[in-house]
C-alpha cells in the first residue's frame, strides 16, 4: 500500500488545483479592465451583487460536474478502449472546441477591436487549462 502525503502537503494541492483558474483569470480581466470597461465583471459594477453572485456560483459549481461526467466518465473512457491516448486526447480536444466554440463565439462577436477568430482560439485554449 501506497502512504499517502501529509494533510498539509494535500491541502496545498488543493488550493494550488482549486485557485490557479480563478487567480488567473480575475488576473487576465483586471489587465483586459484597464483597456477597456467592458471587461469589468458585472458584479462590480451592478447594484445588484446578490444575484450575480448566486448565479455564478451555482453554474461554477454545477456545470463543471455534469461536463466532467460526460466528458472523462462516459466519452473518454469508451474512446481509450478503441484508441491511443494521443488520437483519444485529440478527438476530445477537438469535440470540446466543438462543443463550447457557440458559447466563445457569441463572447468574442462583442470583442470590440480584438478579432474574434484569434478571441476564441484563446478562449478555447485557456478554457482547457
């Protein structure tokens, strides 16, 4: 049997896991902000947190669970069984861009002087991360 790391060591993890996608991208909106105030997210600038607030929580907390259930609990496993790992990582990469580019793409058509085209190969490519 495997020993397992100290709690402390776990819990740094965790935290490295849990926060580097919200760090990184209140860091890339607060650069994006200074440009332009259309990237200032709507819980700043509304007089209404509370809404905002629930709303972003429940979809950050739901979503990610059903997607990953779909994604590496059903679509992965059946793609390992007949392929490699490289061809099963690029047809899921593929699908997923697929997948999320009508959401990306309604972002990046307000996108103001960025191009959309090169605004949602970034959003594709950091929402992998």
């Amino acid at each position: 049997m495997v020993p397992r790391p100290p709690l402390a060591r776990r819990t740094r993890w965790y935290a490295v896991a849990l926060l580097t996608a919200p760090l990184v991208n209140s860091a890339t909106l607060f650069v994006l902000s200074l440009t332009s105030a259309e990237y200032i997210p709507d819980i700043v600038t509304s007089t209404d947190r509370f809404a905002p607030l629930v709303l972003g929580l429940a979809g950050g907390l739901t979503v990610p669970i059903f997607e990953a259930l779909g994604w590496t609990g059903f679509a992965m496993p059946r793609l390992l069984a007949r392929r490699g790992v490289l061809s099963t990582g690029l047809i899921m990469g593929v699908l997923w861009g697929i997948w999320h580019f009508p959401l990306f793409a309604g972002r990046a058509a307000s996108a103001g002087d960025f191009s959309p085209v090169l605004l949602v190969l970034a959003m594709l490519l950091a929402a992998g991360t």
